[in-house]
C-alpha cells in the first residue's frame, strides 16, 4: 500500500487558500489511487519537539543500523511520535 505525508503547514487553518487548493488537489488524487493511505500533519495542531544536537546524533544512530540508547533514546522517540 502507497502512503503519503501531507502536510499542512498554513497558520491560517480554515482561512487558508493553499491549505484549500491542496485539499481539491489530494481529493482528485485519491480518486486516482483507491487505497492510498493518506496521513495529516498539521505544524499548527500538533506539538514539534526541538531537534537538536541529541536527535541529529540519534537520527545517526539509526543511519548507521543501531539503536539509540539513553539521551540519544528519548530525543529520537521524539522524533518518531510525529
């Protein structure tokens, strides 16, 4: 099964034209692709966490094939929550 990302990334929520356009444009797709698995990140709803220099090293950690362990831990299970 395909997935896609969409992100919405207007503060203006419901006002937002380009939030409106994307909308018409992901709904057209779809019925293009029956069964695409579609997931909503909206920037403005949900909390971020702060990626800094512990999740740039944990995001290495798992480049390279392992697994984060203490700091590196939590800052990537951060990063996988969003």
């Amino acid at each position: 099964m395909s997935k896609l990302l969409y992100v919405i990334s207007s503060p203006r929520g419901e006002q937002s034209e380009s939030t409106k356009i994307a909308d018409e444009f992901l709904g057209a797709y779809l019925g293009a692709r029956p069964g695409l698995d579609v997931q909503r990140l909206n920037l403005w709803d949900d909390q971020l966490p702060i990626y800094g220099g512990r999740g740039a090293a944990a995001k290495m950690t798992v480049f390279s094939g392992q697994t984060p362990v203490g700091d590196e831990a939590a800052a990537w299970a951060d990063v996988e929550r969003v």
